[in-house]
C-alpha cells in the first residue's frame, strides 16, 4: 500500500502533467493512399505481390494476405502477374526489371518520398556525395 507522501506525490505529478491523445492517430497519408490503392486493385485480380510489406502491422499484413496480397522478398520471388512497390518506393533497377519481366506495376510510393528521390537524383547529378 503506498504510503501518504506516495499518493501526494502522485497527486503533484498528475496536476504538473496533462496527458493529451491525439486526435487523429494510426497510419500516415503515404500508407493510407498505399492501401486504398491496393484495396482497389484487388478487386479485379486474384493476387497481387507486394515488394515487402506495405504496412509495419502483422495483422493487417495477415489480413491482406488472406485478400490474395502476399509480400514477396524481390522480384525473383513474384509469382502473381501483378506486383506493387510499397510507399518506400524502389531504386530505379527495379522498375527497370518490372517493365522488362512483363508485370503488371502498382507503384504505390509516396509522393513525399518520390521528392525525396527526386532531389537526390538532382543532387548527384550535380556531383554532390549523397
């Protein structure tokens, strides 16, 4: 049993500190678009293989898979027609062999993280160390 000054003291701290919950939390835009996308493609395919996972849950990634949704280590992996690049987005060999090997692409990557790419391509042509 705590003692009183225990129980003062636990009083002080939750008159010091507030706890406030965000208003809005779970998934960012990048990985909510990610899965709308995905959702919608289902619906007209049996199976779509995604270059990872698209989401760091495992029970949406059990969820998924039970959709036809399977996450696949690389391309050498891919044994559905269409294969998605995650909101992490792919390094450009990648796209390269996905045109080249025949496959339906679902490029999910998120717009923040294309900029980011983006500027790093510019930045290296421009002979910065990256």
């Amino acid at each position: 049993m705590a003692s009183a000054a225990q129980r003062a003291c636990r009083r002080e701290i939750h008159r010091m500190f507030e706890i406030k919950m965000a208003k809005e939390m779970g998934m960012c835009f990048g990985v909510r678009d990610t899965l709308k996308m995905i959702d919608e493609a289902i619906t007209s395919r049996q199976r779509i293989d995604t270059l990872g996972t698209l989401v760091h849950n495992p029970q949406l990634v059990e969820k998924l898979s039970g959709q036809g949704i399977e996450v696949v280590g690389g391309l050498e992996s891919v044994h559905a027609p269409t294969v998605a690049v995650t909101a992490h987005g792919a390094a450009p060999e990648v796209y390269k062999r996905v045109e080249t090997s025949g496959l339906e692409l679902i490029d999910t990557t998120c717009p923040l993280v294309t900029r980011v790419q983006q500027l790093g391509k510019t930045l290296m042509e421009q002979g910065r160390l990256i």
